[in-house]
C-alpha cells in the first residue's frame, strides 16, 4: 500500500528547545490517523512543519510522494488543512471567503464554482453562501473551513484541533464527517486532538508525547482490553518526569 | 502563470472588499490630512514664508506645499495599517492561511502589497479630490502623471511595514514600533518643510531629511503633480522599495522567519 505521509527522523527547534525529536511515522493513503497528545506535545509544531509554515531543523516529509521540503508548491497542492485557530475573514461572507481559498490554489471561474458548490453541499452548508461568516455559530465556521480544506480536492486533509470549543453533537458529526471522507473519498486524514473520544478502535493512532512518538499502530492493538482514556493517561504518567 | 495572477486577483478583491467594508478606516484615512490641511497649514500659512524651489514656478501658499506630503502620509498610515493587519492576520491565523497556498511566498507577499498599495492609491485620489473641492488644484496633467509615482511609492512605504511586520511577533509591539516610525519618518522628511527651511532650524536635521526615503516619495510625487520627473527621487524610492522587499521576504522564509517561535 502507498504512502498518504511518510515523516522520517523530523525534529524541530524552538532556539534551544527541542519541540520535536527525531519522530517517524507513515500514514498508507486512504486511512485516518488520529495524533493524540497532551497540550505541548508537539502537535501543532507538526503541523506547521507539515504545511511548511516553517522548515524543520532535520529530517524529511513526503506527501502523496513528494517531497515537501525540496518540492514545497507541488506539494502544497495536495494537502488541505484545517487550523486550530480560525483562518477566516470574518468581514467576508462564506462564498467569499471560499472564493478566495479556491484562487489561492489557482481554482477560478467554473471551476472553482462547482468545487464551492460540491463542499458547501457535502456539509450542508449550501443555504449559508451568503452570509457574513461573523454571523456564523462555532459550528458551522469549522464545517466551513473544511469545506475550504477540501476545494481543491486534496490528497490528504489535515485537521489541526479541529472540534476545539464546539458541542458534543458537533464535535460527533465533524468526525464522522472526516472518518467518511476516507470511507468514500479515500482521502488520507490526519486527526490531530487531545481528546480520547475522538478516535475509533479502527483508527490509526500516533501518541506524541513531549515531542516523540510514544505508539503509533492501530488504536484497539494500542488499548488492548483497556479504554483509551487509560491507555493513554498510563503511558503520559509513565513518561512525565 | 495563470495560478499566480488568479492568486494576485483574488488578494487585491480580498483587500478590497475589506476596505469597503471598513468604513471607519476609510473615512479616518481622509479626515487625518484633511485635520492638517485646514487647521494645520491654516496656522503655518502667516507664519512660514516659502520661497519659489522647484517644481514651483512661483510663490505658492502653505496649503499647496503641503497636499504632496499629505498625500504620503496618507500612502504611510495605509502602508503601516496594511501591516498591522499582517501581524493581525498572523496572531489570528488567517495569515497561515496564505503562506500555506501553493505559491511562492515572495510573490503572495507583492500581491499582499500590491493590494493595500492600490488601496491606498484610492484614498489619496480621494483625498486630492476633496483637496480640490477646497480650492488646492494641479494641473490635469499632473493628476496623472503622479498615478505611476503613487504606485512606487505605496509599494515601497508599504514594503516597509511588510518588513517591520515580519520582523515584530506581537501586535503589542507593533503598535509602538508605529510611533518610532510613521512620527519619525513623517516630521523628519520634506512632507511639512522644505529643506532649506530646516536647514535653517539645524542642518543636521536637514541630513536627515535628505536621507530619509520618505522625503523622495514626497519630492517624486510634488514633481509629478506638475508633470515633472526627479531621477534621483526615482532612483531612492526604487532602492528603497527593493532593500524593503528582500527584507521582507527573508523575514517571512520559512527557514529564518520567526514564525517559528509563535507556532504554538
């Protein structure tokens, strides 16, 4: 089976602080990796270095094949990616707003039309085009901003945090939502959370704890008999010093 | 080639759709020279004599002088406001949402200047427009001709705050560097005085007038208003706008920025 993302020996400084040690890890295409890690534990950092925010001290990521670091416009294209902040022009309404996402990835006229349309569909968001995203409720920003993760039909979907500060029945359907994606669409995702409920026995799942890789393997061989809530604190509590 | 100039577009109906729908930003960037136009040179008029150095043929009044230099300092705030938003866009994430595009970063960076540089292009026609109402005219001729002067000059003030944005982390931060620049930049350039009537308060204050970029685009723009070129205005703004740029655009590599250190 391919790689959707391959990271390899990827370690990452902030001056004297090492935020990222020498972490490896790949996610075959078509699967849902969820990166389940306390706050601090180099999630987000990974994701900057992932969507080349900025280049890592050392090591290498491919994406879909390529490679980041040499390539970066090539493979930008393939990834899209949910912020944990919010990303979006308050002052804009949500056509607007997508509008602008779809020419940043060179989408226009027709094209990026029918692509706007197809997202707002599939979240159910297609009644809202119009209205100012400042009016929007918590939910409904985040389904808008993966309907822009998804406009130009990327390889592989990277969702930073993304159901932080929503409800439960919305945090429930963004991630099914995002679970379907690699059902039907066999889009390669990657979860990022530090919360246990989230990821499905079936799931993928990589534990980053104070900046390495703690377990990375499918989420029922990670917890065996145990619930993941306890798994996961036992292993945070056994490598906290 | 086609994803870059759809990228541009869609950077400058972005900046665009802001500005209108920012009202208060708009009306604030004209009510501010126009503060100066009427009280402020209204006060200098009896006080300050100016004598006839080019561009001008003949003795003109304080109000005249003046409009080029507020025509700049309008170009300055939006150029400094420009970036504010970057630092803005930056702490609240949307900025993130820009550099992660399959672009190069140095182009979306020109388009982002480009943006605020038409932007501000705008509000100074708006501004010489009003300045018009109240009686200060150019020649017609001249009203275009500063088109192209206004251009290199929004891209090089705004080049400037693309670079102090790069460099400032904190919006905080950014707020005083303002006051350390725009105060500074605007009262030490030929905007309110002639140079040799500073030369005649201090003449080190006079260097530094000369020095200052700032004073170019003034001189650039005051010699365009009446359909004349100034090489060496030129020559400044141009090199300015090219050491501001390349600042900026190392600041925000990823490989040196220090968005690094606000990754979290």
């Amino acid at each position: 089976m391919s790689e959707g993302l391959e990271v390899q020996g990827l370690s990452h400084f902030y001056g004297s602080k090492k935020a990222l040690n020498d972490i490896s890890f790949s996610v075959h295409k078509g699967t849902f990796c969820a990166l389940l890690g306390p706050n601090g534990a180099g999630k987000s950092t990974l994701f900057a270095l992932l969507t080349r925010l900025f280049v890592p001290s050392s090591g290498e990521i491919n994406i879909s094949g390529e490679n980041l670091l040499k390539n970066p416009r090539h493979t930008l294209s393939k990834i899209g990616v949910v912020f944990q902040q919010p990303t979006l022009d308050l002052d804009l309404s949500v056509y607007q707003n997508l509008t602008y996402a779809a020419a940043l990835q060179g989408l226009s006229g027709l094209e990026a039309s029918q692509n706007i349309h197809d997202a707002l569909t599939q979240l159910g968001m297609q009644e809202r085009a119009g209205e100012k995203v400042r009016g929007l409720n918590g939910g409904h920003r985040r389904r808008m901003e993966i309907a822009r993760a998804l406009i130009h039909k990327p390889e592989v979907l990277l969702l930073d945090e993304a159901t932080v500060g929503l409800d439960a029945q919305t945090r429930s359907m963004i991630t099914s939502y995002a679970h379907q994606l690699v059902e039907k669409e066999g889009l390669t995702v990657l979860w990022a959370t530090h919360l246990v409920d989230e990821v499905l026995p079936d799931d993928q799942l990589i534990i980053l704890h104070n900046g390495i890789v703690l377990k990375n393997d499918i989420c029922k061989k990670i917890t065996g008999k145990k619930s993941l809530g306890k798994t996961f604190a036992e292993l945070i509590e056994s490598h906290s010093s | 080639m086609k994803h870059t100039i759809t990228s541009t577009w869609a950077i400058i109906k972005r900046e665009a759709l802001r500005f209108v729908s920012q009202r208060g930003r708009f009306i604030a960037s004209l009510v501010r020279p126009l503060v100066w136009l009427i009280v402020f040179a209204a006060g200098f008029r009896a006080a300050l004599g100016l004598s006839i150095t080019p561009p001008y043929e003949t003795y003109i009044t304080y109000e005249v002088y003046i409009v080029p230099g507020l025509c700049g300092m309008v170009q300055l705030f939006n150029g400094m406001q420009s970036s504010l938003s970057l630092v803005y866009d930056r702490e609240m994430g949307s900025m993130r949402l820009l550099l992660t595009s399959p672009i190069p970063r140095w182009w979306l960076l020109f388009s982002k200047l480009l943006a605020g540089t038409l932007v501000s292009i705008i509000q100074v026609y708006c501004f010489l427009t009003l300045a018009a109402i109240a009686g200060i005219t150019f020649p017609v001729y001249g009203y275009l001709l500063a088109l192209p002067v206004l251009l290199l000059n929004g891209l090089m003030l705004g080049a400037l705050g693309l670079f102090l944005s790069a460099t400032i982390k904190q919006l905080e931060n950014f707020a005083g560097v303002m006051n350390f620049v725009i105060f500074p930049m605007f009262f030490l350039s030929t905007a309110l005085y002639p140079l040799w009537k500073m030369a005649e308060a201090s003449v080190l204050l006079r260097d530094i007038c000369a020095w200052n970029p700032f004073s170019h685009a003034v001189e650039m723009l005051r010699f365009a208003l009446y359909g004349q070129f100034n090489s060496l205005t030129f020559v400044v703004v141009l090199l300015s706008l090219a050491v501001f740029f390349l600042a900026s655009v190392l600041g925000y590599d990823p490989v040196r920025s220090g968005l690094a250190r606000k990754a979290k």
